[in-house]
C-alpha cells in the first residue's frame, strides 16, 4: 500500500471544504486543511456523521503571514490555494521555496501572470487557473479545437445560476464574492479578427436558449484563462462571456458603472453579501462552440452541459462547488499520475478532455447530469 501524498488546502470555503473532502476520501492524499477561522478548518474535515474524515487533519492558522505560510507548507507534496485570489501569488511564492507543486482556482490575469513568473525553470508544476470556469471550459476548448484545420470562432459560455430565482437580479451567490466583482468589473480578454484586444465587462449582450430555458451572456473577465495565447494565430475570434437569466446584466451594469460601484468593490461586496442570499440549489451551464475547417469543410461542433447540485460523500454540495472542486482535484490527480508535465507553467488546455472526463473526479461532470455532447 502506498503512502498518501501529502497535501495542504489553503482556505475551506465552500470549494476549499469539498477539495478536502475529495482527496482524502481517495486514500491517496494526507490533506491538510487550513485556515485562518478554526471551526472553518475543522469543519472541512467532517464529513456527513460529523465524524473526522480519514487522512485528514485541521491547522487553524493565519496563512496571510509569510513566517505561518512558509510553516504550513513545508514538507508538502502540493499546496492548493483555495484562498481569495489576492492572495495567491503570496501562496505560491511559498511552494516555490518549499519545493511543492501548486494549484488554485485563480481568474484573476494579473495573478497568473505572477504565478507564470514563477514557474519558470521551475522543478515543480505551477498549475494555477483550475475549475470550471478557467479550467474545465478550457480543457474542453482545447479538446474541440485540436483538430480543426483553420478556426473562426470559438465562444465560451458558463454561468452557475440559481435553480429556483426569486429576486430582481434573478441570482443568488453561489462562491467567491470577491471574484464575482472581479470578473464583472475588470477588462476581457478577446481575440477579434485575429488579434488580441481588450473589451469591456458586462458589455457583448447576446440571448439564447438552450433545452427551452432563456439566458443572457455577456463579456466578464478571466474565463479564458491562457486560450488568448494558446489560440493566437489560429483562431479570428475567440471570446468568454457568463451566462444568466435576463435582466441581470442590466442591473449589475446600473449599480457598477452608473452608481459608481465598480470603483468602490468593498461596498459592492457588502451590499451584496448583505442582499443576496446564498444557494446549495444551483445550475452549472457550459457551453463551448468551434467553428472552422476540418478535413477542408465548413464545420462547427458543440460541447454544452448542464450540471445539477447533488449528493456526494453522503452531503448536498452545489453545482459550483461540485464543478469547482471536482475540477481541481481531477488535475491534481492527473499530475500525480503522471498525465501532465512534471515541472513548470502548466495550462488548462494542456490537459486531454479524455483524460479528465475518465478520471475518478472528473465524473462528477458527468454523474446523472444533462449533456449535448457531439465527439471530434
């Protein structure tokens, strides 16, 4: 029997709980939950019979302290940031010097810019951007677009979404309030007619329907993750956008840009984190559509997915959560195995669609959910 990996969780919100959760009920991972909040910590590590979960341990710490970061990372095999993505370039600095591999959930620009900067010649895997949204939405658009010949579109279109709105802004919050300002107040990556360009947030307003329900999409930041370079030079138009139920954006667009809020994020946050309730009943809904030439014709193929909350490990998780996490772990768990480069920058879209989909949690994406799948 081999000895678990040991690997630290830093932060166990929603995603960071359920992360822990994942990898130590594998039997292949020693998880280390970590957080600056006790209970939090040790809540991570109890499953559903309130019970500590085996090949798991709590550390309450304030991991915001470079002396206290650099003690609850050594020794580690891989340091995972769950945390706010202010502070992950702080997190990987640390397995930087502690010789561990890193991931987080990052879709923040500036912040994986950072974390490329460190990777470089690097003796471990910096493999920040995972998820859903970067992450498994890249993963399946480097899938679709393999074997395509020449490319003229590529649009990306995600959105966690309540299952049973009920208020004006027909949302409730599902994860990080932090990143949810963040992607719909920074600038967007685009590639438009072949070249990289920056758009605006929250503008790019598109409806459609998929399985009978009506959504609105619209630009935010981040959800490329690395596709703008990966894709320069083959693709005249490449774009991201979330999805949501319409009326939305028009709100969100009033109270950021109109009442000024975009400029003041910490009130925003507040106001929201006071207005809009949080939801375990939620809808994950993906969609990614290449068109271009394969095999010399005029082709497109779609690759669209609705994931539902359920049950796992004998708990009710969100689709967010479900997504979120089941996407990390997965490349987790294929670096350990041996499916990804050892050492350096790793992208989303390096790893194979296959690969992911047949790994032990990378099903969650599959799992008694709805699919509109067409195979290249």
């Amino acid at each position: 029997m081999s000895t678990p990996t040991p690997v630290v969780i830093l932060g166990t919100g929603r995603i960071g709980t359920l992360v822990t959760q994942l990898l130590a009920a594998s039997g292949d991972y020693a998880v280390t939950a970590v957080d600056v909040s006790p209970r939090a910590a040790e809540a991570a590590i109890r499953g559903a019979d309130d019970a500590v979960v085996p090949n798991a341990r709590a550390v309450a710490a304030d991991f915001g302290r470079p002396d206290v970061l650099a003690e609850v990372v050594a020794g580690q095999a891989y340091v995972v940031s769950c945390a706010p993505y202010f502070a992950n370039v702080g997190i990987a600095e640390a397995a930087s010097r502690a010789g561990a591999h890193y991931l987080d959930l990052t879709e923040d620009v500036k912040v994986t810019q950072a974390v490329r900067r460190l990777a470089d010649g690097a003796a471990t895997a910096f493999i920040p951007q995972c998820g859903l949204a970067p992450g498994f939405i890249s993963i399946v658009a480097g899938h679709l677009t393999r074997d395509f010949e020449t490319l003229k579109s590529v649009k990306l279109r995600v959105g966690a979404l309540p299952i049973y709105p009920n208020n004006r802004l027909k949302y409730n919050l599902t994860w990080s309030t932090d990143g949810l300002i963040n992607e719909y107040g920074n600038p967007c990556e685009a590639i438009v007619g072949g070249a990289t360009v920056e758009l605006k947030p929250l503008e790019g307003y598109e409806r459609f329907s998929l399985d009978g329900v009506e959504y609105e999409a619209f630009n935010t930041s981040g959800g490329l993750g690395t596709l703008c370079e990966t894709l320069t030079g083959r693709v005249q138009d490449l774009d991201y956008k979330t999805i949501r139920y319409p009326g939305h954006r028009d709100i969100v667009a009033l109270l950021m840009n109109d009442l000024g809020l975009n400029e003041d994020r910490a009130t925003f946050k507040r106001i929201l984190e006071a207005s809009v309730p949080h939801t375990y009943q939620d809808v994950v809904v993906v969609t990614v559509s290449v068109v271009g030439r394969r095999r010399g014709e005029l082709a497109q193929e779609t690759i669209a997915r609705k994931i539902y909350a359920g049950d796992v490990l004998g708990r009710r998780w969100g689709a967010i959560q479900l997504t979120t996490a089941s996407g990390l772990c997965a490349v987790l768990d294929l670096h350990r195995a041996g499916r990804l480069p050892a050492c350096g920058f790793v992208r989303q879209e390096d790893v194979a669609y296959a690969d992911f989909m047949a790994n032990r949690f990378g099903r969650h994406y599959d799992a008694g959910h709805m699919v509109w799948e067409v195979d290249v």
